[in-house]
C-alpha cells in the first residue's frame, strides 16, 4: 500500500490521470491525498470533482479556499467571478450530491506523522489547537445554517486570532489561516495582499512586525511537524524546509502538478499546458 499526496488540481483532471498512470496507482490498495482546491480556473472542474467523487473510497482530501468558494455560490450567498469555472458543475444533474460530498470533507488532516491543510497553520497554534479549531469551521459547514457561515466567510479581518472571538468572526481567520495564509508574522498577523514568492513589503503597520512565509517563523509550535500544504502557486513548491512539504507548483497556470509519496518522499512531476499534462512526468527522489 502507497498513500500518494497530490497538489491542486483545479480543473486539470488530464495531469492528475497522468500521475497516477505514471506510479501506477492502485485504489484497492493504494490511497490518495488532496491538497484541495479541486476546481476552478482550469477547463475540468465538473470531470475532477466526479473522478474524485467515484474514488471516494480510496482518498482523503482536505478542503481549500476554491472549494469553499464553489460551496458559497451554490448556496447562493456568493455571486461569481469572472474567472470562475463552475457553470458545469452547478447545472449538473448529479450536482447536489457532489456538493453534499464536499461540503462533508475536512480542513485538516493527520495521519502517519503527516498533516494535510491547503495553505497552513499559523506560528501561533499548535497541531492539536489547529486541528480543534478546524473542527469549529467543519461543524458549520455540515450544519442547517452553513449558508450563514459560507455567506461571511469572505473578508480579511480580524487579521489575527484571539480566543475570544466568537460566531461568524471566529470561523473567518480560522478558515483564512487554514486556506488561505501564505504571510504572517511570528504572531499570526495575517498579510494576505502579498501573494508572491517574496512579499513586496516586509512589514505589517500593527506593531511593525516583520512578514514572513507561515513555515519560516522558527518559533511556530507546529515546526516540528511534517506539514504538506497547497495553495502557493507561486514558490513552486520550494520551502527551504523538511518540514514543509509545498505541493501547488502552479498546473493551472501552465506549471506542473506534483504527486508525492509519503512513505519515500519521492515527487513526480507532469508538465501541464492548458490543463492537460502530455508531456513525459519526471520523478525525482527525496
């Protein structure tokens, strides 16, 4: 048995098949982790959520910001974008029970010394808090009123976590850090404008703290955990760090999608061009 760790997919089914050919996954014996994001932005969305869906049984997937965007526009709380690629799956006959099945997966997941998030967890919180707090956020969505949360998900603020909040407000950062943190400073004082692979200012006005990728602060509780994450298109995957474990190498946006197998730490890698990944995959060892 192999448990293969994908990044996002959003809408790229063809390099995702191409990986798994390529290690020769087997679903009877094999498991499958997703970063998240399954759609948006690439031209399969409705054909990776299915695919994902029928081999359900043989995967884990943790839910990102894409996903949680799907959810608030079929719940009618979102309006969206122009660079949105749902259309499919919301005219689809099969569509409620998709989006049931996603609005049912986790922010998190840890299994075999690993954790799985889309973007990561801040310096401030230990694996068990992050894991606790994820909880909070699943629970609203599962529950009668999760239109309630996905409608007041959206926003920046608080652009940190104090244990006092309470409601909607608390559910936000607790879903910002988790899906959609790339800066922080050692406090947990979210910059979410710097998206890049070097932030463009270095500084946040709250006490001038210094911005940092989340996984730098050398001080953060979860530094010695092993952590696979997505999200972060833009560093390719390069961390600097064995610890942290960047999957999102950008397919969408005509990089590559990357496999990685936890039990060797090998990467396989399909070159993507418009969604599909025809180029010969490359496999590099840890």
């Amino acid at each position: 048995m192999s448990t293969y760790v994908v990044g996002d997919i959003q809408g790229c089914l063809h390099p995702l098949k191409c990986l798994l050919e390529t290690v020769c996954f087997n679903p009877t014996n094999d498991v499958l982790w997703s970063v998240g994001d399954i759609v948006n932005r690439g031209p399969e969305s409705l054909e990776s959520l299915r695919f994902l869906y029928n081999m359900r049984d043989s995967l884990t997937v943790v839910l990102g910001n894409h996903d949680l965007h799907l959810l608030a526009i079929a719940a009618g709380v979102r309006r969206p974008s122009r660079s949105d690629t749902f259309d499919e799956i919301l005219k689809a006959p099969d569509r409620q029970e998709l989006l049931d099945w996603l609005a049912q997966q986790p922010l998190i997941h840890h299994q075999y010394g690993h954790t799985l998030v889309h973007a990561g967890i801040p310096p401030q919180w230990s694996l068990s808090q992050a894991i606790s707090y994820a909880s909070e956020v699943e629970s609203a969505l599962r529950s009668a009123q999760s239109a309630i949360f996905l409608g007041a998900m959206y926003g920046d603020e608080p652009a940190v976590w104090a244990e006092a909040l309470t409601g909607t407000t608390r559910l936000r950062v607790i879903t910002n850090y988790l899906t959609r943190m790339r800066y922080c400073t050692s406090s947990g004082r979210l910059d979410l404008q710097n998206k890049g692979a070097s932030p463009e200012l270095d500084t946040v006005d709250a006490g001038n703290e210094n911005v940092d990728a989340w996984f730098n602060h050398h001080q953060r509780k979860t530094a010695n955990d092993r952590i696979l994450f997505g999200h972060w298109a833009a560093i390719a995957g390069q961390t600097n760090n064995p610890n942290a474990i960047g999957l999102d190498t950008g397919c969408v946006w005509n990089g590559t999608m990357s496999l990685y197998h936890l039990e060797s730490g090998a990467i396989t890698r399909c070159a993507c061009q418009d969604g599909t990944g025809d180029d010969q995959p490359v496999t590099s060892e840890p």
